[in-house]
C-alpha cells in the first residue's frame, strides 16, 4: 500500500472545505465575488476622472486638469480623515467589537455622541460605576439614560425616576441600555414603571452602526400601558 509523504498536499476537497470553514468564521478573506462589485466601481470612478479632465483640457487648457486633481486629492483627504476610527466614532458610529471592548464610562460617551448625531442635546453625568446621561431633543422632551447589566434596580441601589423631576417642562423617559439580552423580569419591571424603555445589545449594535434611536424604538413616546390588556 502506498504511504503519503509529508510533502503530500491535502485532497482538494478537504482544502475547499477548509476554506468554506475559514470564510464563514471571518478568518479568511472575501472572495472575488464579494470584491468584484467594489472593484468595479473603482474602475468605473477612474475612468470617469480621467475623462472628465480629458475633457477639461480639451475646453479649457491645462487649468482644468490641474483644479480637477487639487480638487480630487482635497476630497480624498478628507475621506480619509473621516473615515479614520478616532473621527468615525467622535461622530457616533461604533462596530461591534468596539462597543464590546468599552467599559461603563467609555459605553456612556458611545450612547451620548449616538445620541448628538441624532439631534439630542447631551450631558454626561459621570459617576464611577453608574454614569448616566440626560438628553433634550428639539421638541423639549428629556430622556434619563441609565447602563446596568438588568434594568430592575438591585436592594442598594436605584435608577432615578423621572417622575421625580418636577417643573420640568415636557415629557420625561428613562432609558436602560444594556449590552446584552434582558431577561422577563427586567421587561415586566420595565412594564410596571410605565416611563421606562430597555434598548438591548442587537438595537445598541443597530444604533451605533447609523439607525435612529427612533427606528429602534417606535412609539418610544407612547404609555407601553395603553398597549397591555
């Protein structure tokens, strides 16, 4: 019976396999399918670039080409400095792996700048272990925001109730975000407040990546009570 060497290549089924493997856990790159729309759409880009300055120069002499390329080289520096992590997140947007790797106070500053970019006016009420967030939108209505791994407040502590802010004009909510999934006994506290709204771990991923807080919670203004037989 023939013996494999150690210079034998795997069988190629077993190596597509691999691959298909490597490709569903992120670890091994697009294929040409998944770069090929991209790739032409650069090309497409070039090509009309360089036709426009040939045109350029053809009406109107060497001006054009040398605006065209100041121009170009301006819009793709400041792509790039916008697309870089430090300006991208100054401007609310996280990736998962960000938002998991913040801690209480960074989580915080994540959800006050999401909450700029939706149009909220935000101030950070730092604390060392329970920082907390109160937002005013341009209708005057106020948002209490809390980050607690579950929303029911535990026996030494309590999240503040909006309720108790008198002369405060307009409607006042509370919001707990969480990273991960609440379990029933937080929603049914939740339930019970009647002015409290839990945004969960897969609607805090959607927020950071650019959805509205508003599409994640609809009727984020209604009584969920009215709701309840």
């Amino acid at each position: 019976m023939a013996r494999l060497s150690w210079t034998s290549s795997p069988p190629r089924s077993s190596r597509r396999h691999t691959v298909r493997r490597l490709r569903a856990q992120g670890l091994y790159g697009p294929s040409f399918r998944d770069v090929l729309p991209g790739l032409t759409g650069a090309v497409v880009v070039v090509c009309a670039t360089v036709a426009a300055l040939a045109a350029g120069y053809r009406a109107v002499g060497i001006l054009a080409p040398v605006v065209g390329v100041g121009v170009l080289s301006l819009v793709i520096a400041v792509a790039v400095r916008l697309g870089r992590p430090g300006a991208r997140r100054r401007r609310g947007h996280y990736t998962s792996d960000e938002l998991r790797e913040l801690d209480v106070q960074g989580l915080a500053l994540a959800v006050a700048r999401m909450l700029r970019r939706d149009g909220w006016r935000v101030r950070l009420l730092p604390a060392p272990d329970r920082p907390r967030l109160d937002a005013r939108d341009t209708e005057g209505r106020r948002l209490n925001v809390a980050f607690r791994p579950v929303a029911e407040p535990l026996p030494d502590e309590g999240l503040p109730d909006p309720r108790t802010h008198r002369g405060t004009a307009g409607p006042r909510l509370q919001l707990v975000v969480h990273r991960g999934a609440f379990r029933e006994r937080d929603i049914r506290w939740a339930q019970r407040q009647g002015d409290t709204r839990l945004l969960d771990g897969s609607a805090l991923e959607r927020w950071a990546r650019g959805a509205r807080l508003s599409e994640l919670l609809p009727g984020l203004w209604d009584d969920p009570s009215a709701s309840r037989p």
